[in-house]
C-alpha cells in the first residue's frame, strides 16, 4: 500500500492547479453517481443547479443508510425508549406515581417503519420524480473503465453507461470479526435489530462504539435483558472519560458489561446463542455485532477506472473529493472521512461544485460528533487522550454535572463537560460532554473553537440561565475560578 499512497500523493499534488476540474459552460456534462444516500443526493441536487446530466445508480433501498437503516430509525428507537424508561422511573417517583409501561414492539415498528418510508419519499424519492436531470437506474454499478460504467439490472444483463465525471457514493456496511462458528448463525448487524418486531429476552451485543451502545441502551430500556462485550474500552478512541462514564451509566440501569474481552465463539441451537468469552459461556435469543463498518468498494471494478482503496477498502479523496483518478469523485461512508451523514452530504455538495468547475474544500477541521444514549455523548474536535497520546501540550478543565443548574433542577447530575485548551493562549482547542441534551450545546463548542476562541472569551460571554450550555461557560469559568463558590447567576 505504500506505493498505492504515494501514487495518490503524486496525482494530488498535480490536482491543486484551480482550473483542473474546469468544464466547458456552454455544454452540461453527464455525471454518474453510484448511490442514493446524503451525499448523492446532496450531489446531484447541485449538478442539477449546474446544468448537468445526472445518473443515479442504486443497487438496493433508494435514500442510503441514513433515511432506512440508520439515522432515522435509530432515533425513533431511541426515543420510544426513553419514554417507556421515563414512564418506568425517573428523579421524580417520589412524587409521581411509577407506571411500568407494557411495550409491542411490533407496533413501535410499524410506526418507526412508516415515517423511514415517508422521510425517504419526501426528501429522496420525490426528488428524483419532480427532477428533470436527474435519473435513477436500479442495478449492481461497476467501472468498465475511467469513462464508462457497467450496470447489472435484474435480468443480469449489463448495461454501460458513460460519463464525463463520476461520484461513488457507495457508503459502508456492518464489518463481520471472523469468530469462530459466527457466519452459520443467523446473528443481527444494526439493520435486522431496527427491523425486529419483537423485543429480545437476552440480546448479547458485541462491540462498544456508538452503534452498540445507542441499541443496548435503546432495547435496555425496553425491557431486554442486555448484555455487551467489548474488545477493548467502550468508545475506545474517545477521551477514557467518555467511556468510562457512560459505562457505569450503563451498569447503573442493569447492563452487564464485559471489557477487554473477545467472543471466542459462537454457537446457536433451537433458537439460542451461547457465545464464550473468558471462560465464561453466555445464553441469549439474539446475537447483535456491532464492531464497526467497512466501506462498500469491493464490487465496483475500481482498479479498471485507476481509483486506489486503502488498506480498509476506503477510497482516499483530497480536500476537494478527488479521488486518485481526476474525473472521479468520492464522498460519504465509503471514504476515510468521518462517518456522519452531514458530512457526507457537505463533501457531496462540494464534490458537484468542483465537477462543475469549481474549487470548494471540504473543511473538516471542525466536526462535532454526538452519540445518542441517555445522557448524549457530544464531542468536537480534541480530547486530552488525544493529545497526551500525541505529545500535545494541553490545559484541561472537567466540570461535574453538580456543578449546572439546569442538571440541579433536573435532578439528573449523571456525566460531565471538559475543556481541553492550549496552555499558553488559552485558545479553546476541543470539548467533550456526557449529558442531557449535549448534542444540543457542542455545536456553541464547535462555533467558539471555529471562531479561535478562549476560554476567557467563552467564559465572559452571555448564556440564559437554565440552560444546558450554560455549563460550557461555566466549565471555561473553572480555569481561572471555582465555580463553586459563586452564585446561581454569577458573570
């Protein structure tokens, strides 16, 4: 692969001239695009504006990852679980009274299932059908060459399909760890868990990334009897903090949790999973692996168009989306960008912009990240482990929930919020929060880091009290103060 890299190093270097992707305005140019999800549509939506001929191709579910098997419904789950688990119990029992909610899954389904199929008819399907210049063809796409695809309908005939320019948007699916007796089981990945229409007795997940955590958490509270088994840390990339917190949380609600440990193997029997795990041997209905995604390349013939992968099959992209071969494009999932969905629809608005002829950079030197438990898990940018791990020298600051009015009034002080600044500046360099509503204050984080803020800028500006970022000023407040020692609305 070094030789892949530095392959991609050279061809780069020779893409930065402005006038490289410069097309002709007088002639719309045709553009294929492998895929139907946020960044093809994002794409196509401005070729569209440009004038371009566009050729959606899709081998499955039109609308991608995120409107069917992903985002959407994920959050729907998620948030059916938090009303049966309110209603189960909250801070306040004491004073109302506890009704133990009696959950069919089934009909929760149904509903999750027909606002997927609304969502994707009114921002996907009814695009394509209100759009002069854009169609869909349904079929398997794979490179004939750097001009040419070939696309495999139903009667596995192939059809070609030429192209000035090209966009893979092909996304990623589950990664499967070879376990031993793992692939003749009819295990879950997270798309058979959304689709289910009945609850798990024993659901048994592997994997500690957001993925597993959002669903054990989500079927927890449900009614399920969860337990997960991690490899490593929970959220092992994150600030040790992070999973750390979220863990005991977790434990705290009745999850078992193993870390450090791998499933050595996996049997199923009359409808049971025993799986081993340090000497140990777990039953459970249902068997969901979680342990990451893998880019959906293999398929696509990519040597025949001179587009290179990386050792995990992801397509390398500039900062302009150009992949190794200057007529194709990659945007989303299926490159090594950060795997969120308004990422990958940015990099496939500016991927069409620069096909059109222009120069727009995917900026990702600020991207929030938010996981979906109870307290939220938000993140921008750098965490202490981070920079430790790396010979950063940083200045940090933790505040315990105990310390926010709005999680005082809440009587939910579980989690925290952190700081991490540069030493000398006190310039704001990345914040990280498990909270209540925490995906809601990153991006204030993301705006302050954006603008090359301190945190005695953060700490002197005005947030309404009661609020849940209200606690990001108070966290850049505790480096110069001790919070504790002022009043409720203290400046």
């Amino acid at each position: 692969m070094t030789s892949a890299r530095s392959l991609f190093s050279r061809i780069g270097s020779a893409l930065k001239e402005d006038d490289c992707c410069a097309v002709p305005n007088s002639k719309p140019h045709k553009v294929a695009i492998i895929g139907s999800g946020g960044a093809a549509f994002a794409a196509a939506i401005r070729l569209q504006e440009g004038g371009a001929d566009v050729t959606m191709v899709e081998r499955g579910t039109t609308g991608g990852t995120c409107v069917n098997i992903g985002c959407v419904p994920s959050k729907i789950l998620i948030s059916a679980a938090h009303v049966a688990h309110v209603r189960a119990s909250s801070p306040f029992d004491i004073g109302i009274s506890v009704a133990p909610p009696v959950v069919n899954r089934a009909v929760l389904q149904a509903q999750q299932q027909a606002r997927v199929e609304e969502l994707r008819k009114a921002k996907y399907e009814s695009i394509i059908e209100n759009s002069a210049n854009i169609r869909l063809m349904h079929g398997e796409a794979r490179f004939k060459d750097d001009h040419t695809l070939l696309v495999k309908g139903k009667g596995g005939r192939d059809q070609p399909l030429a192209f000035d320019r090209a966009l893979i948007a092909t996304g990623a699916s589950p990664a499967i760890p070879p376990v031993p007796g793992l692939n003749t089981t009819p295990y879950w990945t997270s798309t058979e868990a959304l689709a289910s229409q009945k609850l798990p007795e024993h659901l048994i997940i592997y994997g500690g990334s957001y993925v597993a955590l959002e669903l054990a958490q989500a079927f927890l509270r449900l009614g399920s009897k969860v337990t997960m088994i991690v490899r490593s840390r929970i959220l092992s990339r994150s600030d040790h903090a992070i999973g750390d917190a979220i863990q005991q949380i977790l434990i705290d609600e009745g999850m078992r949790i193993f870390t450090d440990k791998e499933i050595e193997c996996v049997e199923h029997q009359s409808g049971r999973f025993t799986v081993e795990v340090g000497g140990e041997r777990i039953v459970g209905d249902r068997l969901l692996i979680a342990t990451g995604r893998r880019s959906n390349t293999a398929s696509l013939g990519l040597k025949n168009a001179g587009v290179l992968t990386n050792e995990n099959g992801a397509i390398p992209v500039d900062e302009f989306l150009r992949t190794s071969n200057p007529n194709i494009y990659a945007a989303g999932d299926c490159t090594p960008n950060p795997e969120y969905v308004y990422v990958a629809a940015a990099a496939g608005t500016r991927a069409a912009a620069n096909m059109l002829g222009g120069n727009e950079r995917l900026d990702l030197s600020v991207v929030p990240g938010v996981v979906f438990t109870d307290p939220q898990i938000a993140t921008v940018d750098l965490d202490e482990f981070t920079a430790r791990r790396n010979g950063v020298k940083v200045d940090t600051r933790m505040l315990t929930l105990d310390n926010v009015p709005r999680a005082l009034a809440n009587f939910d002080t579980r989690g925290f919020i952190k700081l991490v600044a540069e030493p000398e500046t006190g310039r704001l360099l990345g914040a990280q929060a498990v909270a209540s509503q925490a995906g809601e204050l990153i991006q204030t984080a993301a705006l302050a880091i954006r603008a090359q803020m301190t945190v005695h800028d953060l700490a002197s500006q005005l947030f309404p009290y009661l609020t849940m970022v209200e606690g990001l000023k108070l966290a850049a407040q505790t480096f110069t103060k001790d919070v504790k020692q002022l009043s409720c609305c203290a400046g």
